[in-house]
C-alpha cells in the first residue's frame, strides 16, 4: 500500500529531474564570452559592427560572462548595457588628453600592487584580472602584469600597512578583487586584521553584478567571520543591471554584516539622462544599496565616446536632486592626479 507521503516521494518529477543548477562562479568566469563575432551573433547584432568591435577588441580585450549577457535587449544596439561591454572603433582613435594613465596610479605604488594616495586608506590590487571588461575603464592601460604579487611581495605591502599606524581602512580592487580565489582572499583579510590599526575591509567589486553566484558560502565564509567592519562598494551604471540574482546576492551580503555602497561612472549614452539616473537610484535603494559616487569619465585613452561634458553633469545632478530624496544622490565627483581625495565637482 502506498502512503501518501511515499507516493509523493516517487513522483517522478521530484525524484529524477534535478534542478537546473548554475555552473560555479569559476566556471561562469572561465566561460565568459571573449570574442566580439560572438557577441554580436549572440545578441543577434548587425554585422556592421564586426570591423570595429575587432579594433576595440585588440586594444582591450571584449569579456562579457553569460549572466551579464542575459540582461542585454537582443538586437537593441543602444541598449544601455551592450554600450558598456561592445568595443567600438572609435576607441583605436586618438584624442587629446586621453591618456594612457590618467590617474598616475603608477607614481602611487609605494610597493606591487599597493596604492597609497588618501590618508588612511590604501588600495591593494588584489586580482589583475575583472570578470567583465568596461570599454571606459580607467585602468584598461594598466600595467597589471607588474602589479599582480606574489606572496612575496603581498608581505611588502603587509609591511607598509603595519609601519604606517594611520592607515585605518584596507580597500580591496583590482581588476576585481573578487576575481581572485577564496583561498588567496581568505589568506589576505587574515593578516589585514592581525594589523591592529586595520578598522575597516572595503572591497571595490562588480563581480556581485556581472556574476552573482560569486556570492557563494565559501567567500560568505570568511567574509562574515573578519573582526573588520565590512564595506562593498558595488560599481553599477544603470538600473537593467539589478536583477533578481543580484538582489538576492546583496540580500546574502547584507546578512553577512556588509555595508552596500554604489558608484556609478556618468556615461554618454548609458546613463547620461535624469530618468535613467533617478530610475538607477531607486532600484538601488530597493536592492539594499545606498549610492555613493557618481564618477565623471576619467580621460583614458580609447574612452573618449563617453564623455559626458562638466556642464551637462551638473545640470544633470541639479535635476536628479529635484526628483529624489537627498539619501539617494550620488556626489558627483572627478579624480584628479595629485589631490588627496575626490573632488567634487
Ligand atoms: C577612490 C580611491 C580611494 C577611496 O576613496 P574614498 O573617497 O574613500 O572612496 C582610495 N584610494 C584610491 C587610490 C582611490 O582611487
Ligand atoms: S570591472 Fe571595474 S576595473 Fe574591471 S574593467 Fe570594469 S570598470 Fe574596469
């Protein structure tokens, strides 16, 4: 005789199908899309824009993963987020005042892949590599072959931390420190908080966007068990990229004690308009996430389709301010080589 309970464990839709399940992190990373023809068949993409993705590609290199790629209107070549990824032509074209290093990052390296520009807060880039390539980042020239320690040379930078007592906040980047592997991450924020004037673990990171599954229980592991206090700066440019994953990736996050910051980076063509910011900054607030830093374009080299002028900036912020409440303003700032914080504009 078949009890009820028996005959809901034989039910064969529950007993033999196995839920679809996300590959790991590291495969999704692994498999990330790295040719710019298959970005545009998979998007179903007019085959004019080959020839230039090619010649963006060979400046920097296209890396779009599947989770990011699901986000993207097919067919929609305007779409906000494709803008982000598609290399373009235009980035082969040389302007004034587009640089290479337009942060002089590399006169701040007071040893490998460490960047001590503000007062109390150092930058270690803790992983070269970012599961997503921005076509505007500002580290895209960045000489990250040098800048990836051994351990080694991480105890060089533990030794500059440990020497200068008013260092209170060790910020994690990159590339994406989240990049890295638990192991090496685990490793690090260990001895950060044998350090005792370390107060405060920021990481800077898109990959809880690009790729939410990163938020596993092992990084929630030693993430959620560091004496540090816990701030994620998330880097999110408009509201498409939230989706449900990613709200359940920061709900994860914020049980785990982490603060949840956003910058943005102000882009033509992404987000350059009051709806699309406002429309940013409420699906952040709904996501958990406060904003932070709405960033004006940094001048490098092959961003320069971008730029977003100073004048419309502030016009932009003054509306944005009209529409929402002051806790979800971003501060408009720029970084400028040599000051010892943001500046806002
Ligand atoms: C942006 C940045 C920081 C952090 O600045 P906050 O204003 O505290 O967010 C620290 N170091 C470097 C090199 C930076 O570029
Ligand atoms: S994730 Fe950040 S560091 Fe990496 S390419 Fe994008 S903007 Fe640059």
């Amino acid at each position: 005789m078949i009890t009820r309970s028996s005959a809901l464990l034989q039910r064969p839709d529950r007993e033999t199908k196995p839920l679809p399940m996300q590959a790991r992190w590291q495969t999704q990373l692994a498999r990330a899309i790295r040719d710019p023809l298959e970005l545009c068949r998979r998007l179903g993409l007019d085959e004019a824009l080959h020839g230039g993705a090619e010649a963006g590609h060979a400046l920097f290199e296209v890396r779009v993963p599947e989770a990011y790629l699901a986000r993207i209107r097919p067919g929609d070549r305007a779409d906000p987020l494709l803008r982000q990824v598609l290399p373009l032509g235009e980035e082969a074209l040389p302007t004034p005042g587009y640089v290479a290093d337009p942060l002089a990052e590399v006169e701040h390296t007071p040893a490998p892949g460490l960047i001590h520009k503000y007062a109390g807060r150092v930058l270690l880039i803790a992983s070269p590599a970012c599961a997503v390539n921005c076509r505007y980042c500002f580290r895209r020239h960045f000489p990250y072959e040098e800048n990836a320690p051994s351990r080694a040379q991480w105890d060089e930078s533990l030794e500059h931390i440990r020497r200068d007592t008013t260092i209170r906040e060790a910020i994690l980047s990159g590339g994406d420190p989240l990049a890295a592997n638990d192991r090496q991450l685990a490793w690090l924020v260990e001895r950060l908080e044998a350090i005792p004037h370390i107060r405060r673990l920021r990481l800077h990171t898109r990959l809880p966007v690009v790729i939410p599954d990163r938020i596993d229980d092992t990084l929630l592991g030693w993430l959620g068990s560091t004496r540090l206090q816990k701030v994620m700066v998330l880097h999110i440019n408009h509201a498409h990229e939230i989706d449900e994953a990613v709200v359940a990736a920061c709900e994860r996050l914020k049980a785990a004690g982490v603060a949840l910051l956003n910058q943005s980076v102000l882009l033509q063509g992404v987000n350059d308009d009051i709806e699309t910011l406002a429309a940013l900054s409420e699906r952040l607030f709904e996501a958990g996430i406060l904003p932070y830093y709405l960033h004006v374009l940094d001048p490098v080299a092959g961003a320069a389709h971008f730029d977003v002028s100073d004048a419309k900036a502030r016009e932009l912020v003054a509306g944005l301010r009209e529409v929402l409440p002051g806790f979800l303003m971003p501060r408009l700032v720029r970084e400028i080589p040599g000051e010892t914080s943001k500046t806002p504009l």
